[in-house]
C-alpha cells in the first residue's frame, strides 16, 4: 500500500490536470472539480447508506439498490458517489431523499477526510469498482463495504503482477463480495478474494428495465430492427438484407452513434438502394428498402413496434451491446459472435431459447428468412425472453436482505 500511494502523488500532478481537462471539455462545473480532487467542503452527516457508482450505467442500479433500501430503511439518509456528470443528472431526477456527490480521487487523506465526513453506516459499490485507501479506510472505521452485482473486466483480470497484489489486498478489506453469476465469483478468487466472503447473489441487469408502452410507431410500416449498430456492421446487414428481395418489410437501421451517418452511406451502393434518413426529415415511402434513424431517445418506440431485433456491436469486435431492454418488449434478438462484454447473459438466454446468435453476417440472410416467415416462431423466442426476464425480479429483494443483514 505504501508503493500504492506512492504512486499515486507521484501521479498527483497529471491526475489534477486531467480532473480540470475533462471538467473543461465536458462543462463539468466548478463543484465536480472542487469534489474530485477533495477541496469542496462537506456537511457532516451519520446514519448514512453510502451507494458508489462508476458511471451510468452502474448508476442505474445503484437507484435500484437505494429504491428497494428506502422502503426498509426510513431513518437512514443516502448517498450516491459517481465519478460524471451525466450519472448526477439521473441521481437529481429520482423523486426522493438522496445526495449525490463527486467522489474525491483515492489520495489516503483525501480519502480520510471524505468519509469522515460523511460518516457511513456501510460503503455499497455497484459492480467494479476497486479503490485501495477507501476499502482501507472503511475496515479501519468499522464501516461494513460490499461490492454488489459484483464483475470484473478482462482489463481487471489481465493487469500485471504488482497491480494485483494491491487488488488482493484491496479485497480482503472487503466485507463481502456479491456476484452477478458464478463465473464472476470464480474471477474474484482467482485475484485474490477469501472464497467466504464471495457469494452469487444474481444480476442485477435482469430487472433494471421497465418498459414504456404505447409509445408512437414512426415507422407505419412492418420493419426490422438493426440496433445499436457500430462501423462496418450497417453494410454487413444492409447486403445480406437486400439479398432477400423483400417488398412488404422495411429494414430500419439505428446506429448507436448518429454522428457517423456519412461513413454508414460511404459504404453504402446508394445509387442502387432506395434509403431514407431520419435526421434529414425524408419520408418513408412504399418502394423505401432501408431506414436509417440517426437519431437519440427513439429505440423504445422502435423496440415496440418492430418484428424482431439484431442487436449491434456483436458482428464487429466490439463486445456486444445490451440487449435487456429490448428483451423486457418481448421481442426475438438477433446477436452476432461477439458478445464477450455480456457473457453470463448471453449464456443463459441461448440456452433458454430467448435469443438468436450467428457466426457472421452471411448467416443472416437465411435467418431473416425464416422470422418473417415464421409468426410463431418471433413470438416464441420473444415470449421465452419475457419470461426469463419476470423470473429475475426477486433477484433485487435477496440483495436488500444481504445488505440489511450486515447493517444490523
């Protein structure tokens, strides 16, 4: 630990720098500046449930986490920490009694002073998250820390020798370890965890979303859906697409950034497709062969009403995207090899027949083929999906009696 810290002021300068940068660039504010590097004054508080979330995505189950505690815990006030702006724009939307704030780089007295301050009754970090002079601190204070839907990255596992010799002593600070899956509880003892305080307790993304019905069909038309896609993947599936001859289903493509819409038609044979964009206010008209919806907030619209889903970043070496949301309208998924970001999930929906995966994309001809052919066949794996989904929802309970328990 001493080399840990070491390293770390030796790293002060350009971490400073960097904390200011992104501040600048992302228009921040003062406070997330002052809070990052541990400057901004505190009030001092007690009796607070401390939740700690990277970004937005691990924000979003922290505000599980704090919704299922509130009912229990009506004396407790709750804290959120994230380290981005846009994971504090979903904390001041929730309606009830939660502080958000930055939390300070690891430095040991920055560190010191910040959870002096706020004086916690247990420390919940959401998923990855592992910073040596916090957990250091929390065993010294007494303060119960857990690490919840619990995973590790390959990044994680990957690193060098001495990287993980800190991490091994990072987690024996740890009160308890709660997984998402066996095989993350598996990686957190091959780096070092007590296997007695590492358990399964379930994923929590199996019932972070809640669908939104009725929303408006802008497409009028029976579509397909490429969502997320990512570079290369919208001509993979556009060629295959144009293979089936098809007249009556429109191919509406969503790609996850809007912003490259001019490499997506630069790969494309325009003078041979009849293609419309939404950002640019074309219509769809009958002979339209191929949508392209280059725009923000619409895919649950799209998820509604569409006939079934390819879900991007799984035909290109990006890792997959997440597909839960699209599962929760009861929809047939389409998902390419690669799918290492969301391993586990992938796993247990193929095995449970709510999903679809091909090799590569000359496969998909064949497969769109035989979806819209096929009705019962889309309501089959759509219906499996939802269902797998509905059978989850205890899993947010079995984390607050874990919680509760080292509370008490």
């Amino acid at each position: 630990m001493i080399k840990y810290n070491l390293l770390l002021y030796l790293f002060a300068p350009y971490l400073i720098i960097k904390v200011i940068a992104n501040a600048i660039k992302r228009k921040n504010g003062v406070s997330f500046i002052l809070q990052r590097l541990g400057l901004s004054k505190i009030k001092k508080t007690k009796n607070v449930i401390w939740l700690h979330a990277s970004s937005i995505g691990e924000t979003r189950l922290a505000i599980l986490i704090y919704k299922s505690l509130e009912k229990k815990e009506a004396n407790s006030k709750f804290l959120i920490t994230t380290t981005t702006k846009s994971s504090s724009k979903l904390i001041n939307e929730i309606d009830g009694d939660v502080e958000h704030l930055y939390l300070p780089i690891d430095w040991y007295f920055t560190t010191k002073r910040f959870i002096k301050s706020i004086n916690p009754s247990i420390c919940i970090i959401v998923e990855t998250e592992i910073w040596p002079n916090l957990l250091q601190l929390c065993k010294k204070n007494n303060i119960p820390s857990i690490i919840v839907n619990a995973r590790l990255s390959k990044k994680t596992t990957d690193i060098n020798r001495f990287i993980k010799s800190i991490y091994r002593i990072s987690l024996s600070h740890l009160t308890k370890i709660m997984c998402k899956s066996e095989v993350e509880r598996k990686k957190y003892i091959e780096l070092g965890a007590d296997p007695k305080n590492v358990e399964v307790i379930g994923n929590l993304k199996f019932i972070e979303y809640s669908i939104t019905k009725n929303n408006e069909d802008i497409i009028k038309r029976k579509y397909v859906l490429a969502a997320s896609t990512h570079q290369d993947e919208e001509r993979q599936i556009i060629v295959e697409w144009l293979k089936l001859k098809e007249r009556k289903i429109l191919l509406v493509v969503v790609p996850r950034h809007p912003e490259r819409l001019g490499d997506i038609l630069s790969d494309l044979p325009l003078s041979m497709i009849n293609i419309s964009i939404r950002s640019k206010g074309e219509p769809i008209k009958k002979n339209t062969q191929i949508y392209i919806a280059d725009t923000y907030g619409e895919l649950n619209g799209l998820f509604e009403h569409c006939e079934f889903i390819f879900m991007g970043g799984s035909l290109v070496d990006h890792g997959g995207q997440n597909f839960l949301e699209a599962a929760a309208y009861g929809k047939t998924i389409i998902v390419g090899p690669y799918m290492y970001n969301f391993i586990t999930e992938t796993e247990e929906f193929l095995k449970n027949n709510c999903m679809l995966m091909v090799k590569n994309s000359t496969t998909l001809k064949h497969l769109f083929e035989k979806l819209i052919k096929s009705k019962q066949r889309r309501e089959l794996f759509g219906s499996n999906a939802k269902k797998l989904l509905e059978s989850k929802k205890g899993i947010i309970d079995n984390y607050s009696r874990n919680i509760k328990s080292l509370m008490s």
